[in-house]
C-alpha cells in the first residue's frame, strides 16, 4: 500500500508567543520546533495501513525550510520509509499556495492513501487537505477519528456537533486525522538511528501566489481585572444585578 | 470535535520540557536530542503518572519493561548486532538521565540490565554467550542481575568469599550476595568468584548462573524507605553447580566487575541530573503558584537563593556529564573521571531534592509531589555503585598517587 | 461588486444558530463594502420552507439548493453548489460558519473557486476595497490581522462570536441549482450519547472542576445549566482525567476552546491550560472557596465561598430571571 503523508515543523504547544521584529510573524528565538502533533496520528494511520496491508511504502512530504528535514527525520524515525522536502524559506500562510505546492508533488504519486493532520497547531487553517483533494479530484474526509479500510473501500467517522458522521469513500482518499484516531507510537532508538540511513529527496516547493497577507501579529488583549463580588450564598442577588446591568448578558 | 492535540502522542499526561539554562542542547547532536524527546515523553506519559503508587506499594512496575525493551532501553550503548540500539554514550546518559527524573529505582533497573549484565556478557563473554543472551536481554526477555556485593563486602568487594570451585563438568558455585537489584525477577544472575584462594582477589571470575539452578534462591529485602519501586535482594548460592559454558572467559580478577561498575557509575551520573532537573522544576512550578503574604513565595529572597543555588549546580553537572560523555565516546573516559562525575553530580542531587522538599512547605512530604521521593532514593544512590566516600579517596589516590584505602 | 454570500447550515430541515451568525456577520460585511448579501442554504426537499427567517438578519436573497442527496452534508456537491453560485454572483466573498461540518466545507469552496481562505475568524472588513480579517493562532496566544489579495476572498467565522441583532431585509427566496456530485456519502449520522448541547456551541457554559468533589455533585452544575436553559455544561481536565466527566466536555488546551457570552466556572482554580480554553469568553463568572484561586485573576466576577451553598441559590435566581 503506498501511502503519503504531509506533516510540518511546528512551534511547540507550550511555547511562549513574542511577535517578531516585522510585527507579522513570531520570534523564533529559543523555540522549539516539533512535528505537529495532529501529524503523528496520521504518521501513525500511515504506519499501520502498510503493515496491515503486508508491504508498501510510506512517504513523509513536508514544506518548509531546510530544517524541516528534522521534522522529517522523526516520521523516518517512527517507521516512515523516504521523505520529501519541499523547499520553501517560509512557509505562506495562504494555505492553498501550499495545497498547490503539496499537490504538484502528490499528482503522479500513485498514492493510495494521502493522510494529514487536520490542522497545524501554529495556523489553525483546517484547509490543506481538503484543498489538496479538491485541487487533485479526490474523495476527502477531515477530522476522522475512526476508520476502517477493506478492499479499496473506506468508512471513517467524524465528530460533528452532538454527532459522529460516518463517510463512506473509495481510494485512492485524501483523510486528515484527528486527535484520537489512534495511538502514535514514540520513536524507538533503533529508529531515531535508522532514520539517519533513510533518503530524503529535496526540491523546491512550486508554490502557488500568496494571496493571504498578514498585514499584523499581536498579543492578544489583556483581559481586564474583575472583581470579587462578595461572599457566599448572599453575594448572589449582587452577582445578578451586574450581570443584568453591567455585562448585560442576563 | 475535541481541541488543540499539545502533547506529543496525543496524551493528557503534564509534560516535562527539560532544565538548559546554558542551552547544552545545541551541543548534542539532532539523534541524541531525539533519543532525549522519546525516553522523556516515555517518563511523562507511562512512568510518571503510575510511580507514586508503586513507589508506596514497594511494587517495581515490571509491566513497563516490554515498553522500555521495545524502544531499546536496554543495553542502548551496545552493537545493533546483538540486538542493540548501538546509540553512543552521550545518548546512553541522556537515557540514564530521563529515566531517572522518573524513578531513580526504575533507572537502577535499566542500569543493572545494560551496564551490569549486558556489558559484562559482551565485554568477557565468548561469541555464543553474547548471541545466546544479548538479544533476548535488549528485548527485556531475559532479566539480569549482578552479583558482586556480598553482606560483609561492599565497598571492599575484593574481600569476597563467594566461592567457585572447579569440577570435571563445570563449577560448583557458593556464597550469598546482598543489596541486588532485579535479584528476585532475574532469569539470569552474573555472579562474581573466587576461583582461587579466598585472599586473591585476581582469581575473581564471572559466571552466567541461571536463576532456576537448584540451590539458588533470591529473597526481597523487606523494610527499604528507599528504592522502593525496585527489587532488591539477598541471592544465596548453596552447592549451585553450573557447566563450563557459564564462565565469562575474558573475566580476570577484580578490575573486571569493577569495569562494570564504570560502565554503571557513568551512566548513574547523568541521571542524578535528570532527579535533580525534576526536582527543581516542581520547585519553581510551585513556587510561581504558591500564594503567602499576598505574593508568590517565588518573590521572597531566600526561596530564590534556593532556586539560583540548585540552578547552578544542574548547570554545572551537565556541562561535567556531556564532556565526559564526549571522552567516553572517544575512547578516553577514565575510572577516576567517572567517579568525579558520580560523586559530584549525585552529591549535588541530594541536596538539590533537600531543598527541593524544603521549598515545597508541608506539601512536599506529600508522595503526589516527587522531591522527596527523590530525597529518599538518592540516598541509596548516594550510597551505592561506590559510596560517595570511595570515589573520595579513588580520587585522591588518583591526584596523589598514594591510596588512603587502608 | 461588493456582494456577499453567506453560505448556512441546516440540520433535519432546520437551519442552524450558526446560520444567523453568518448571515449577520456577512450583512455588516457587506455594508461596510456597500454591497447585498445572498444566503445560501442546501437542504432536502422542503428545505426552503426554513430560508424565511434569514431576511430578518440581513439577507437580501435565499438561494436554496434542494436535493435528495443534500439532507445530510454532502461535502463535494455542497462545495461545487457553493462555487458555482459564487462564481454566477461574482461575489468579493463568501463566508461559512466555522462549525464541524464549516471547517470540512470551506476549504472546499476556496480550492474549488481558486480564492483564498481565512478560517474561524473573530472580525471581518475591508479595507481599500480589500476584504480583511483576525483570526486566532497559536492556540489563541496570539491575534492575526490578514489581508486578501484577490478578487473573492474565502472566510469561516468563529461560532458564537458574530451574534445576530436585527436587519430586517426582503430576504427573497429563489432556487439555484444542487450540483449532485459525490466523491464520499454521508451514509448516517450517530447521535452522540447524550444528545447535548455542545460546549463549544453554546452561548453560555457552565464548568465544573475538582471542588465538585465527586461526580454525583455534578447534578448542581446541570441543573445551573438547565436554569439558564441554553447553556452547556463543561469540564475542567482534573475531572475528565479522573472519569468523572465525558472528554467531549473538557474545556482548555487540551479539550476545547470555547468563547461563549458566559462562561461559569464552579469550583475550578484555573490552571493556565484551562484558561487557554475559555479565556476569550465575553464575561467570565467563577465560584471557589480560595479566594487566591487564579481564575479570579481572569474572573469579571467572582463569589468566594462554599459552592455547595452558592450555586443552588444561583439557579434559583437564573431560574426566576427567566420566568418572571
């Protein structure tokens, strides 16, 4: 089963935020990058299929700058077989410059499956899987957190609002997946050393025009300091009346 | 639809992220920061949340050793052909050093597998031994022991008087062994002997005994306020007789055991960095949370000549790990190098842990919290792989040329 | 052309309270350019029965796709009938909720009509005649102010932030046509296990943390929420770790993010991941026995005292603002 997954270096979760000098982007001073954690479930979905399927090949592609050959290098660690980088000194923040850019690459892939996380924990876009499908004509489910596959047919599961969706679909598929679809397995220390060994093929990434432009980045505002508004049970009607008059959301 | 995934492996478990004040990470390698990630996320998401039960309960959590077999824990510093990892000794000590932010008696368990019955095996064993046992060790199959301390002779193993005797098919084996983490749980005990007169150490050799040979026994030592999360043991050898091929062939004399103890030492010396890094971040995560006399107790003077005095020492003792690791890597790492490491970094650990329970008020004698858990296993550490006291003089004969032994 | 279309959301024949808001936030859109706003709505037959009630929040047109293969969300001919209609209506944009089903669809939308897409954005302008947004990132750390650089511009707009008031328009219905193709079938929809309101859709949240003390003493937090009677209950992560809770509950960095009009924390300190997930809620409300609990800090309002005594005399209060 061959099978592609596009991942991306991300800032960690837990890093602090300071706006950069250009006052459009953050200061990557001290930053740690990591593989977006929404991409190792689908590094991991990726993982499973070929082995479940007896034998394939799974395809780590990324975009970004030079360094995202490390983020790259743990998906080889975690099993994945080759990698791609698509080079590009910044990534846009058009996110379908970079579903152009993704699905150049995938067209003649032959791909069976082509996975993603469904959204990178820096941009929040949702959008480059989707896209990637509807620019390459093919069946797409976001946010699976289920899914079965059987003879070139699938049926996943989404979470919606009070409801789980479950979406049928033939392959080749484009899935992203969502936290829960299954349970990414650390990169084992044989693997972080295998990878070193593993080939990652570098081109230029044929992005298309950047028609999203951050014109600002900025903290967000503080909130404003509340108040207590009294003691116990009879602090109650006062509690009522401000938030009838003064937030007036009663 | 759930929100953002944070944490790597898509747990809920609270995360580590490491103490670097001098960003020695720019000073390892993209592989050995890697190895660093996967053993910490491991601690934080398998160890961590199940430790303070075990370690209350006196339970080593021997479920985790398929997990830590499977990511190549076990002997990770030994040749891939054997079923090892084959990571350099930096990435050794930064897996040393994970584990032991966790549990200083789990680390013990990885550090007995890898420096005190897989190095020896591959460092004086022949070919078949290190087939026949390496694999199935690395793959946390097989449980080892080491068996060299006995009731009367700890920091003098030399005076030994576990016995083995030669016979037409092999050895006879007696003795008792005392102190023995994994002694209960192991398949496999490497037990040291004298094979000559009881006052020639140089006729010490090592043995490769099967657990279940008739006339072996392991107990539990009971009543441990320290290691708790370990097993430690009395082994007792009454007429155990095993075949020639239990011989380790290349071992000869004390320094052998001894090497081993400098594999283990080198390694114990980075993860007293990680108990102190663990130990320090809850106190400074406290800190900044903890409210009296309307501010953060992180805002009074002595709490912070506190924080300053352990951040220095943690600085100090990664910087003396990484370069010795460095030398090891090399080829030049001496014994006396190690025991500077081990004797400075787990000094600076207890005292770290000390100040650490002593920051966190009340609360810190609490098992939720980890400082003084950590207070209590790094006195074993303290104590044990050579006391503080031995690496004292190993030291000073090493500087003098005169020993103070005796 | 300044025109706007706002693309709805129905569920069971029934337009979606995210419809409102996008329909809303598309009117002052289209104001501020000096243009009309269509809605969109796709449905099953019968679907356009539901199209009147839109007028009333601002739109000058309902387009209503109907199809039998359109009552459950039919993702590709959703998106080709959205494309389509705005492409016919040379629109400078085109909104969506940023619901489940909106997040999945406008990326759709945006590829299919080569324009470019901001999602889950809090405001929406123009500026220069271009349209302009902000939007979260980083988990909220931080603010983005984007530009659009192109003719139709693609934007789905966070749930509960754009809240509908009244501008009465003509709101004329016309059909267009449902593009019918399908790539992936919706084949069922599961109802959740409980069937309620979700935390990140309601307009106001009540949370209860690790000073409930235990799980049967969650029954005063739903009855808070049932009081008010269209709020959802939510969860601090200490609770959902400890299985008191449904993880479908949890509100912070690791659950969800939610920014209702209240959000009332009952018995939650206020670890800084949970803040992450509730901190742009437009009046927060906490109830502790620590007066040095942190959600004070991020509280508007906050009670000291036992929450056991406060909260039921809380929802006798709700309770009687909302009948009498």
């Amino acid at each position: 089963m061959k099978i592609a997954v596009c991942i991306k270096r991300t800032p960690d979760t837990e890093t602090r935020v300071r706006i950069a000098a250009d006052g459009v982007s953050l200061d990557e001073t001290g930053v740690k990058f990591i593989l977006n954690p929404y991409d190792e479930f689908a590094v991991e979905e990726a993982l499973q299929r070929k082995e479940k399927a007896g034998s394939g090949e799974v395809v780590a592609i990324a975009l970004g700058p030079d360094v995202a050959q490390e983020t790259i290098r743990s998906a080889l660690a975690m099993g994945a077989d080759r990698g791609v980088l698509l080079k590009a000194d910044k990534v846009p923040a058009d996110a379908l410059a970079v579903a152009k850019a993704l699905a150049a690459e995938l067209k003649d892939g032959g791909y069976d499956l082509i996975l993603f996380g469904k959204m990178a924990v820096d941009d929040y876009n949702h959008a480059a899987g989707p896209m990637v499908a509807e620019l390459l004509g093919l069946p797409c489910v976001t946010a699976i957190s289920k899914l079965e596959l059987e003879g070139g047919k699938g049926v996943a599961e989404r979470e919606i609002e009070g409801g789980v969706e479950v979406v049928e679909f033939a392959l080749p598929a484009v899935l992203t997946a969502e936290k829960g679809l299954n349970t990414p397995r650390y990169p084992a220390l044989k693997g972080i050393m295998a990878a070193k060994k593993k080939p990652i093929e570098s081109r230029p990434a044929a992005l298309g025009p950047a028609r999203v432009v951050v014109s600002a980045l900025a903290l967000p505002p503080e909130r404003q300091a509340g108040r207590i508004v009294g003691e116990g049970p009879d602090a109650v009607p006062e509690l009522m009346r401000l938030l009838r008059t003064e937030a007036k959301v009663l | 639809m759930s929100g953002p995934a944070t944490t790597t492996r898509g747990t809920m478990a609270p995360r580590f992220n490491g103490v670097d004040f001098y960003d020695t990470a720019s000073l390892l390698s993209e592989e050995e920061r890697a190895v660093r990630d996967t053993v910490r996320a491991w601690v934080d998401d398998k160890l961590a949340p199940i430790i303070a039960e075990h370690y209350l309960e006196g339970r080593f959590p021997l479920h985790l050793v398929p997990q830590m077999a499977e990511l190549g824990f076990f002997g990770a510093n030994l040749p891939e052909e054997y079923g090892c990892a084959g990571l350099n000794n930096v990435a050794y000590g930064l897996i040393m050093q994970e584990l032991e932010r966790g549990d200083s008696g789990v680390r013990s368990f990885a550090s007995v597998q890898g420096a005190l019955v897989m190095y020896p095996i591959h460092a004086f064993g022949s070919e078949e031994q290190k087939k026949r046992w390496l694999p199935k060790m690395a793959a946390g199959e097989v449980i080892g022991c080491f068996g060299l301390t006995e009731p009367d002779y700890g920091s003098n193993p030399g005076g030994m008087i576990t016995t083995a005797r030669e016979t037409k098919d092999g050895w006879l084996l007696n003795g008792a062994k005392m102190w023995i983490t994994n002694g209960s749980t192991a398949k496999v005990a490497i037990i040291w002997a004298k094979a000559g007169a009881l006052d020639d150490p140089s006729s010490i050799r090592g043995f490769v005994v099967p657990t279940d040979t008739p006339g072996f026994s392991a107990r539990d030592q009971r009543g441990k306020l320290s290691l708790r999360a370990s097993d430690t043991s009395e082994l007792v050898l009454q007429d155990v007789k095993v075949g020639k091929d239990a011989l380790l062939p290349k071992s000869k004399g004390l320094k052998s055991p001894l090497s081993c103890l400098t594999q283990a030492r080198y390694g114990i010396a980075w993860g007293a960095v990680g108990a102190a890094m663990g130990c320090y971040e809850e106190a400074l995560s406290y800190a900044k949370q903890r409210v009296m006399f309307g501010k953060p107790i992180a805002g009074f003077q002595l709490q912070q000549e506190r924080l300053a005095q352990m951040l220095t020492e943690i600085t100090k003792a990664q910087l003396l790990v990484l370069q010795l690791g460095r030398l090891k890597d090399r080829g030049k790492a001496t014994p006396a190098q190690v025991s500077l490491a081990k004797r400075n970094n787990v000094n600076m650990a207890c005292e770290i842990a000390r100040e650490a329970r002593r920051l966190l008020g009340a609360n810190g004698i609490l098992v939720e919290y980890t400082a003084m858990r950590h207070l209590a296993n790094l006195e074993s550490v303290y104590t044990y792989e050579g006391t503080h006291d031995m690496h004292t003089l190993i030291l000073g004969e090493e500087i003098t040329g005169i020993s103070a032994f005796e | 052309m300044a025109n706007v279309l706002a693309v709805t959301e129905q569920r069971d024949g029934g337009l979606r309270k995210t419809s409102h808001e996008v329909v809303w936030a598309a009117r002052q859109l289209a104001d501020a350019m000096g243009g009309k706003v269509d809605a969109l709505v796709l449905g099953a037959p019968g679907v356009g029965a539901a199209a009147a009630s839109l007028g009333e929040v601002g739109a000058d047109r309902v387009l209503v796709a109907e199809s039998a293969a359109f009552g459950k969300y039919a993702p590709d001919g959703y998106a080709a009938t959205a494309a389509t209609a705005a492409k016919a209506g040379g629109y400078a944009a085109v909104l969506v909720a940023a619901t489940a089903t909106g997040k999945d669809l406008a990326p759709r939308i945006a590829a299919a009509l080569d324009a470019p897409l901001a999602t889950d954005v809090t405001a929406v302008g123009s500026a220069g005649g271009k349209v302009t947004a902000t939007r979260p990132v980083y988990a909220g750390r931080a603010i983005q102010q984007v530009a659009f650089d192109a003719p139709v511009a693609v934007v789905s707009v966070r749930p509960n932030t754009f809240v509908p008031g009244k501008a009465g328009k003509p709101g004329v219905v016309e059909k267009v046509q449902a593009m019918e193709v399908a790539r992936v079938v919706v084949r069922e929809v599961k109802a959740a296990a409980q069937g309620r309101l979700d935390v990140a859709e309601a307009s106001v949240v009540v949370s209860g943390g690790r000073g409930m003390k235990g799980p049967e003493h969650f029954a005063l937090i739903e009855g808070l929420a049932k009081a008010f009677g269209n709020a959802a209950v939510g969860a601090s992560r200490a609770v959902v770790d400890a299985g008191w809770r449904p993880h479908a509950e949890q509100v912070g960095q690791t659950g969800k993010t939610v920014s209702p009009q209240l959000y009332v924390a009952v018995g939650i300190s206020g670890a800084i991941q949970h803040l992450a997930g509730m901190k742009t809620a437009k009046v927060i409300v906490a109830i502790n026995k620590d007066k040095d609990a942190p959600i004070f800090q991020v509280a508007d309002y906050g009670i000291v005292g036992d929450l056991f005594e406060i909260v039921p005399r809380l929802t006798e209060e709700i309770a009687k603002a909302r009948t009498g």
